[in-house]
C-alpha cells in the first residue's frame, strides 16, 4: 500500500486516514446502533405516547443536558488538552483531582435541586409537574457525569471498542426497561424518564469501577485551579451551546401546544441522527488532531484528512436528507407527519457543525478556550433573540430555521479565530465543491414527482449514487487519489482473485 501514495499523499496519512476511518466506524456503528434502533422505536412509542408526552420529554432532554454541562464545570476539557503533555505520574493526579471533584461537588448540588427547587421550576415550566418529571431528568443528568472520565480517557487512548461497548449496554437496559414501562405498563413520559433514571444509576455504578484504575484518593489544590481557570470559559460556553441546541424548547412550550413541542421533538431526533456520525468522527478525530497538531510538518496531512472527513460526513447526511421526508411518512401516524418539513433543518444544522468542530478543536488546542465562550455566547445570544421575537408568530418552523442561523454564526467565529490561533492550510476549494455537490442533489431530490413511496426511496437512492459523478465533473479528485485509487483497486482485484 506505500506504493499507493505520491507526493500529496502520503503513505503516513493513509495510516492516519485508516484509524480516522476505523475508528470513526467503531464510534459510528455503536451510534447507529443506539439511534437506528431508537428510530425504529419510533412507531412503537407515537402509538402509545401522546404527542404532549412528547413535548414534556422535549423539556426534561434540556434540564438534564443541562444538569451535565453545568456540575462538571467542563473539567474533562483539562483532561483532552493536557493528556499528550502530562507523563504518566501528572495524568493519575490530574484524573484523581477531577474525579474527587466530580465525586463531592455535583452530589452536594443535586442533592439540594430535588429538595429546595420544587418552586424555581414550576415557575420556569408551569405545565410540568416537578415530581416526578422534573425531579427525574435532574437526577438522571447528574448520574451521566460518572461517565465522562473514562469515556475521555478512551477517546483518547483510541479505544473505541470499550466506549461503544459500555454506551450500548446503558442503552440496551434504557430501552429494555422504556419498552417495559411505556407499552406494557402504559407509563407515558413518566415511564420513559424513570427508565432514563434507573438505567444511569446502574451505568454510574459501573463506571465508577471502571475509573477506579486510573485514579486514587490523591488532591491537588494547585492543579484543580489551573484546570478551573482553563476549562471555566468552557462552561459559559458550553451553557450557550446548550442554550443554542436546546433553549428553543423553553421558549416553544410558553408559546405552542406541547403536541406542536412534541413534533418538533420528533423532527429533532430524526434530523440529529446525522449528528451521531458527526460526533463519531469528532471522537476519532480528536486523539489524532491533538496528538498531531504540535508539529507543523503535520498541518498538510492534517489538512487532507479533514477534507476526507468533510466529504465522508456531508455524503451521509445528504444522504439522510434526502431521505428523512419519506421515513417520516412510512414510520409514523399521521399526526406526526408534518415533522418531515422541518428535519433538513436540523441537518443542515448538523452539517454546519462539521465545519465548526474542525475549526473549534484548533481554537482548544491553542489554550485560548475564552473563544469557546464568546462564539457560543454571540451565537446563543442572536438565537434567543431570534426565537423569542419569531416563535410567538411562526411556531416551530422559526424555531428549526433559527437553529440553522445559530449553527453557522458559531462557525464563522471559529473559523475566524483558528485561521489566527493554528493557520491549518485547509482545502476550502474541495470543501466548496463538496457542499456545491451536496445541494445540487439535495435540490434533485426535492425535485422528484409524487408517487408511490418505494418508487420515490428508489429514485433518491439511484440521486444520491451520483456523488462520484459529480465530484469527477468539478475536479474535485487531484491525481494523486485517482493514482492511489487506481492502485487500490488493482490490489484488492488481486488479493481476491476477481
């Protein structure tokens, strides 16, 4: 395979590209995985959850993401940077500090949010009682925080197999006991959450095993500091980011019905489930990216590998694009149709965050995590506005538009400060015809006629087969992958005797 490669790609970025892709495989299978199956749910739960419990579920993902982002301080960010920086004896006390901290300060805070904040969140959200709705999303978002160290740690290392092991088992008792309380024991949204609970409880306890080999009963003082005053812009930013992903629901269920809440909930999973990839190769990208970064005779592999990686994701969620509409018609009852309007919003949205996690793991990289805040703040920010002076009048469709316009305000920040902090030399010409290719199917797509709806999914797929016709048309391919393509090929017609 050496001889694959010439001068503008080399033999050592076909390894990078290859644990890029394994490993962005591994996390993106276990992610299929856990969201095709919850997909595939999806006919199970419209038939027994009203579209109201739909719209409460909507409000509980956001206090318990919440509950994540805010007891953490976002410590797990000292973990990424200083990982590759630290030897082995300043690792352990960095983890054990962190883990001590996780361990007494969130317990404590939580502790007192399910005794004293019976009145706080009534008032914030009226139409949901706080027990158990509540009361539930604020426990379980606290017990998903015992995941966060050994999940960083194998990000890291490059263990993609434990990771997805470990998410599917706490998925598979989720659904197990979802199934249970909602269709045997006609729960509702109450017995989703108490699931959602009882499956964290179980995780967390494993979880603390598992971090238990990496940490011991040692504090500093003096590195819990420096971490804090690291990581504390990341916690502003990572509420703004929070507010930009998730606030819409706050402020859609003061003005729509919780079954309009409820289909936007519904769009919401349909449209993120291109974000599982997105997040499967952030998480096989980042190991490689900070490891790689500090030496700049790296920056051009670099380079070329993220413009593989623009091209490998935006081809899946056009994909999803196109076909999201018809999935919704075929999966769901009728009352939950109209949520196909306003997923490749939410696609488009994940198809930003592309551009926008490239560019931001740069900016981290650099230490200069005040930009986390500010882009997150500025884009969080003209979101709210947004929503709360277009909601009252446009509804959810405001809400899914804003989205959009949150997610590339956010971007161009990032790119803006990488381009400064870590000048990478990207190919933003490949990324442009990549994005050119995408919207002229996307517009092919939409541009088919009625019909039956297995002749409409054939007509799509035979739409989006054409991505490497249309790449040739725009040059995107250099002559150098066409080489590597060619001898790639030729091995492979060898190695299996075709």
């Amino acid at each position: 395979m050496k001889n694959g490669l010439d001068s503008g790609v080399t033999s050592s970025l076909f390894d990078y590209v290859k644990r890029l892709g394994t490993n962005t495989f591994i996390y993106a299978l276990g992610d299929f995985l856990v969201k095709g199956f919850m997909l595939l749910l999806i006919p199970l739960y419209t038939s027994f959850l009203l579209t109201s419990d739909y719209g409460i579920l909507g409000v509980t993902d956001m206090v318990s993401g919440m509950m994540g982002i805010i007891l953490t301080l976002q410590l797990t960010g000292a973990i990424t940077i200083y990982y590759f920086r630290l030897d082995a004896t300043e690792r352990k006390l960095l983890l054990s500090t962190i883990w001590l901290f996780f361990l007494i300060i969130p317990t404590s805070i939580t502790f007192v949010l399910i005794i004293l904040g019976n009145k706080s969140f009534n008032t914030i959200f009226p139409d949901i009682p706080f027990s158990p709705y509540i009361q539930l999303a604020l426990v379980g978002g606290y017990l998903t925080i015992f995941s966060l160290i050994p999940q960083t740690l194998f990000r890291l290392r490059e263990q993609p197999v434990p990771l997805v092991l470990f998410n599917l088992f706490g998925f598979g008792i989720n659904i197990g006991l979802s199934i249970y309380f909602v269709v045997v024991l006609h729960m509702g949204a109450r017995g989703v959450l108490w699931a959602f609970f009882i499956s964290n409880a179980i995780m967390a306890v494993i979880y603390i095993i598992v971090t238990l080999k990496d940490v011991s009963l040692i504090f500093s003082w003096p590195l819990l500091t420096k971490s804090i005053i690291l990581c504390i812009p990341l916690l502003p930013h990572m509420l703004s980011y929070w507010a930009l992903s998730l606030s819409d629901r706050a402020i859609l269920q003061a003005y729509v019905p919780l079954s309009d809440l409820g289909i936007y909930r519904l769009a919401f999973q349909f449209g993120t489930a291109f974000q599982l990839f997105v997040t499967a190769a952030n998480n096989a990208w980042i190991p490689i990216f900070f490891n790689k970064a500090v030496d700049k005779k790296s920056w051009e592999k670099l380079s070329r590998l993220a413009t593989y990686l623009v091209l490998a994701l935006i081809m899946i969620g056009t994909g999803i694009a196109i076909f999201a509409g018809e999935i919704i018609r075929l999966v769901t009852p009728v009352s939950y149709h109209s949520a196909a309007k306003i997923v490749p919003f939410f696609i488009l949205g994940s198809l930003i965050n592309i551009f926008y996690l490239i560019w931001a793991n740069a900016t981290v990289f650099s230490k200069h995590t005040s930009w986390m805040t500010i882009g997150s703040v500025i884009a969080a920010t003209i979101n709210i506005i947004a929503n709360l002076l277009t909601i009252p009048t446009f509804g959810i469709a405001a809400a899914a538009v804003n989205a959009v316009g949150g997610s590339v305000v956010l971007a161009l920040v990032h790119f803006f400060v990488s381009r400064r902090l870590l000048p990478l030399p990207h190919e933003y010409g490949r990324w442009a015809k990549v994005c050119l290719t995408a919207l002229t199917l996307y517009i092919f797509g939409g541009l088919l006629p009625k019909s039956v709806i297995w002749i409409n999914l054939v007509g799509r797929a035979a739409i989006w087969c054409s991505w490497p016709v249309i790449l040739i048309v725009l040059g995107f391919w250099n002559k150098n992958e066409y080489n590597f393509a060619r001898k790639f090929l030729t091995h492979l017609i060898a190695k299996w005797g075709l």
